[in-house]
C-alpha cells in the first residue's frame, strides 16, 4: 500500500525586514492547503483595504493596512511554491585518479 505524503511549508521564507534582518517568517510544517487558504484570506483582505485606500484621502492606515497583509500573503504563496516545486538531484562528482 503507498501512502501519499502531505505537502508542508518548508519554512524559508522571510518577510518584513528591518534594514537587513527579517522580522518574520513562515512557519514550517505547515499543510499546503491550510497555508493556501490562509494566504487567500490575507490578500482578500488586502484587496478590500486597498479599495477603501483609492477612497479615504484623509488617512494611509489602509494602504499599509493593505500592504502588509499583501507581504504576508505572498509570502506563503512563496513558501508554499518552494515547497511544491521539484528539487533537482544532487550529483555527486567524485575526482578520477
């Protein structure tokens, strides 16, 4: 019988920095399916923010409101990609003598 294995987040991905050093990350371990709604959840909402944004003038709040909500969200996506995506086979070369 084969078991088919769950794709999970790998963890390598980083988002927001402060100057060179990333303040988050994503969390490994995470199944894709959970990581890929959560991500359409996030840039949802960004989407609705960035609307309000063309039309509140007064205030930015929703801009970056929108903007960070849409880093978190890509960077899942990112995660889950590097994830998924076929890794090519080592090759080890070994000298001739």
């Amino acid at each position: 019988m084969i078991e088919e294995v769950e794709d999970k987040t790998i963890g390598h991905t980083h988002f927001i920095y402060c100057g060179e050093i990333p303040l988050f990350q994503v969390s490994a371990g995470v199944p894709v399916k959970a990581a890929l709604e959560q991500a359409s959840d996030l840039l949802s909402l960004a989407k609705a923010l960035a609307e309000d944004a063309a039309f509140m003038k007064e205030t930015d709040r929703y801009a970056w409101a929108s903007h960070f909500l849409t880093e978190m969200g890509k960077a899942v996506i990112d995660d889950v990609v590097k994830a998924v995506s076929p890794r090519p086979k080592r090759v080890i070369l070994k000298a001739a003598t």
